[in-house]
C-alpha cells in the first residue's frame, strides 16, 4: 500500500474518533447541564409540587415521564437552561457526524484494502524478525546478505577491497599475528636422532608386544591375511576343462525346461547381449549352445572344487526356488538361505553370529520347558520370534567361516549375496536371467531364472556335480596345502583400494604387462617412492643445516 493511501486512512480513523468523542460529549452535555449550571444540588425542581433526589436523576439519567401536559410544561419553564445546551450540544453532534461523513467521502485512496493475513493459532510472539520476513515490496531472502552463500560472497568483497599483494600482506599479519603457534608437544621430532633412552639414564624402553595382533573373530580377516583361499578367482579364467569331459546337460534337456525364454526387450541389460540369439514374440530367446557349454563348464569347476573339500553357499530366495535350493543343500551337506538372505553373513559375520546365539538358546529353552512357565501372549510372541529366526538362520546357523563357492539362483533377486561374495574374494556361480549384470559372475549361466522346471534343472545338475565330486573326496580326503603368495600391490605407490584384489587388476596388467606375473616380476617389491634425504633442524635462526 502507497504512504498516500495510509495517510488517507489514518485521516479516516481521526475523524470517526473525533466525531464519536463529539457525539459523546453532546449527549453527557444535554442530560447534566442543568445540574452542572444550578451548582451540583441535592435535588432539583421539576415543577412546584414535584422534587427529585439525585440519586433519582443519576440512575435514570433523564426526567420521568409524565402524562400530565401541565406539569411537562412547567418543568420545561422552571429549567429553561436544559433544553438550551442540549440543543446547542445536538446540533454539535449533528454537525460532526455531517462533517465526518464528507470527509471519508471526499478523501482519495489510490487502492483498496487487501485482505488481512492472520497469524496461525499459537504462534503469538514468535514473529520472525524484520531480515527474515518476507513481507510485500521486500527484496526475496535469496538476496538478502543473511542468506548469500559465504565463501563467494566474502571472496567477491576481498578481491574489490584487496587487488595488491602489500593489502594481502597487511591483511595476514594483522589477522594472524599473535593468535596463531606452533608447537610439537615432545622433543624428539626436531631433534637430529630420533631419541630413545640411554643405557645409563635408567630410563627403559616400552616393551613392545611382538606377537601379531590378528583378528581371529572375522572370517573374512582370516581369508585375506591369515589363510588364504583355495580357489582363487584369479585362476578361474585360465582354468579348461578336461577334452574327453562327459556333457552333464544337453540341448533337448534344456529345451523341455523351457531354458531358453528370456524377459521382454524393455527389461533387459544390455551386457547380456552376446548370450542372446533373438526376439521372439516380445520376449528375448538365449542362445543355448553357449548356455549348455557355461552350463558344463560350471558343474565340472564345481566337481572339482567339491573334489578337493571346497564348501559351499546355496541362496535362492525366490519363492520358485526356495524348497529346490533346501533339498539340494541338504543332500551336497552345504549350507542355504532359502527364505532371505542373511546380510553380512560373508563380510561381518561377527554381528551375525549373534543371531546364530540367540537362535541357539531359544530353541534350547523350548527343548527344556522354560516356555512353560511363561505367560500366554509371551509364549505366542517367542514362537513367532522363534519361527522367524529358523527361517532367517536356519541354513547358515552351523557355518564357521567363509564358503569357497557361491551358488545364486537369478542375479537380480540374490543381488545383495552377489556383492558380499564380490567383497570377500569369493568366486559365484549363478543363473542370469537377460536383466541381470554378468560382470561380478564368475560362472554365469544365461536361462531362464523365473521358470520352475529351468531353476530345477540349473539345480538339479550343479548337485550331480557336487556329489560326484564329493565321493571322490571320500575317496582321497588328503588337502593339498596353500601356497601362500606375497602380493606385491601391497607396497605399490599406484595402488587402489577398488583393485586390491589381483582379479580385478589382472584386466588392465594384462594389457600393459602381459599379466599379472609379468608386472610381479618387473617390480618384485612394488613401486615404492624414494625417501627423502635427512637432515638436522633447528628452530634457531642461522642453525639449518643441509647434507
């Protein structure tokens, strides 16, 4: 609103309260200014045979009514002053109200009045203040200075205020100077030996622990550093097949299982491509020559892992392959997750085996009756406590360790488990459907993973091979030890934490060094930096010294 139209509003408001203070004062005037005119009297004279108290004449603040014309008449002569004033004050009154009206209608008002904005309910007194409003006509809070962002616009303000290097200079000394030090809380830092206690002083030395400080809880601490794995994954792209090998699928078996139906074209991942053969009826067709040969090929490394005591991780959590996966699990003597997979069951199974705890002694506690004394909403809660716990934990209760092989049924559903395996080093073996992600598999086997007859035969022909290989463990149970090989990434200056694994670096050594051996040999301890020259120090003037 304009300050002209607030002024005209504000001459409104005066002179409404000017003519109602007007009127006010015209009304008081004509009831009481007989009684202000004769002196403040006790009573007053109405006519010659008529006498109000004033108490009378305050409660009712006017003369009573009369019927008789003689005695108005004479009550009207005997105070002539009343009719007097309370004309004059009248007209006054009268007058004000004219002059008021005139002048609302003769003031200007550039624009009306818009609609008043209430406050909510409650928030009386916690208006914000004046910077942080956002009334009409008020610049928005993004330009404001409160809310500019303030590195920029304090750059933006030294470098108008400060464009010489001497300003910089002063700017730092006086900013600076007195309020920052620096110190070393012990002297042996800026001494030119490295101290350590003298035989005479007395002093002895802090007696190191010298035995290794190892992390035997975590599994996966053991496979990396204490024992390490027998099937690596870094072996498993030069690993062949035997040549006289016996087929454990053909093609009319994965035919009838109806292996070869993929998802539609919409949902499909794109490095699946080479697996595929065509489109058919909006839906992807597999290739099945190349998915018999991954599927042979995998059976035959599981066979052979199986043959040297290789432990394995069933996981299909699919409703379509949940029962299958349990069955097979059993009859190989691996360990399942059939229901869901357990989160950090291959990365921190130190927080996992908690729950193996607790699912341990509820089911100890039922066997013994301490159920029985407990109430009855008590008991229905622990047995669904109790079911849960079976279902999450069941297959993976008694595992102490990491498995050697990981087997998925679908790489969508099982990614979680896919990734763990990634991480701890663990080599997978899964069927892939054309929407999952081939790259993290070591094993995949492109078919169908949504039909029940393709997941019973993808199951069905891995437990073949695992039994096979199984028997002949029996047959021979001596393990061939580990070889435990230094890796010299380790102490390498380029080394990256997504590649601390020599499967993931055989790619790109390979295409610089010809391998992974060939770069071992060309650097034996690493590429580690040169160290740096001593020399002594001093912190008083004049006293560098330089080798």
């Amino acid at each position: 609103m304009s300050g002209f139209s607030a002024f005209s509003l504000g001459t409104q408001s005066i002179l409404v309260t000017l003519v109602t203070l007007t009127a006010l004062m015209a009304a008081l005037a004509t009831g009481f200014a007989p009684h202000l005119r004769n002196g403040s009297p006790s009573s007053f004279v109405v006519s010659s045979r008529i006498a109000l108290p004033m108490n009378v004449r305050y409660a009712t603040g006017c003369l009573p009514r009369t019927t008789d014309k003689a005695s108005s008449t004479v009550a009207t002569m005997a105070n002539p002053s009343a009719t007097v004033h309370g004309g004059t004050f009248g007209f006054l009154a009268a007058f004000a109200v004219m002059c008021g009206f005139a002048a609302r209608r003769l003031v200007p008002v550039s624009k009306t009045r818009g609609a008043l904005i209430k406050m909510k309910a409650g928030s009386y007194g916690c208006r914000p203040s004046k910077k942080y409003r956002a009334c009409k006509g008020m610049p928005p809070l993004y330009a404001r200075p409160e809310f500019r962002n303030f590195v920029t616009s304090q750059k933006k303000q030294l470098e108008r205020d400060y464009t010489k290097a001497s300003q910089i200079e002063k700017l730092v000394k006086r900013g600076l100077y007195g309020k920052v030090k620096l110190s070393f809380a012990s002297n042996h830092f800026v001494d030119e030996i490295p101290w350590y206690p003298h035989p005479q002083s007395g002093i002895k030395a802090e007696v190191q622990n010298q035995e290794p400080d190892h992390c035997m809880d975590s599994p996966l601490y053991v496979r990396k550093y204490i024992e390490p794995a027998k099937f690596k994954k870094l072996s498993i792209p030069s690993w062949e097949m035997p040549h006289n090998f016996e087929k454990f699928v053909n093609l009319q078996d994965m035919v009838n299982a109806g292996m070869q139906y993929g998802h539609a074209p919409g949902q499909w991942n794109q490095k699946m491509l080479k697996y595929l053969y065509s489109e058919h009826d909006g839906t992807h067709i597999f290739d099945l020559v190349q998915t018999g040969a991954m599927m042979n090929r995998a059976c035959y490394w599981a066979m052979e892992v199986a043959a040297r005591g290789g432990k394995f991780l069933w996981t299909g959590t699919k409703s379509q392959a949940g029962k299958r996966i349990k069955e097979a699990a059993l009859r190989t003597k691996s360990f399942y997750c059939d229901k869901m997979w357990v989160g950090g069951i291959l990365t921190n199974q130190i927080m996992v085996k908690k729950g193996f705890e607790k699912l341990k002694t509820m089911m100890q506690e039922k066997s013994q009756g301490k159920w029985e004394a407990m109430k009855t909403n008590d008991q229905r809660q622990a047995e669904v406590d109790l079911r849960f716990f079976k279902a999450k934990y069941g297959g993976v209760m008694d595992m102490n360790g990491c498995p050697d092989v990981l087997i998925a049924v679908d790489g969508v559903k099982e990614k979680k488990g896919i990734n763990e395996a990634e991480i701890a080093g663990i080599p997978v073996i899964a069927l892939l459907d054309s929407n999952a992600d081939p790259h993290w598999i070591d094993f995949p086997v492109a078919g169908n993973a949504s039909g029940t007859r393709s997941i019973d035969l993808f199951i069905s022909k891995l437990e073949e091979a695992i039994v096979r290989g199984q028997a002949q463990h029996s047959l021979n149970p001596v393990e061939e030890p580990v070889e435990k090989v230094f890796d010299n990434w380790l102490f390498s200056r380029d080394r990256r934490r997504d590649v601390r694994r020599r499967s993931k670096r055989q790619h790109f050594q390979k295409i610089q060094w010809g391998g992974y051996e060939a770069w071992n040999d060309a650097h034996p301890w690493g590429k580690i930096p040169g160290v740096a020259k001593f020399q002594s120090f001093s912190w008083q003037k004049g006293e560098y010294k330089f080798p």
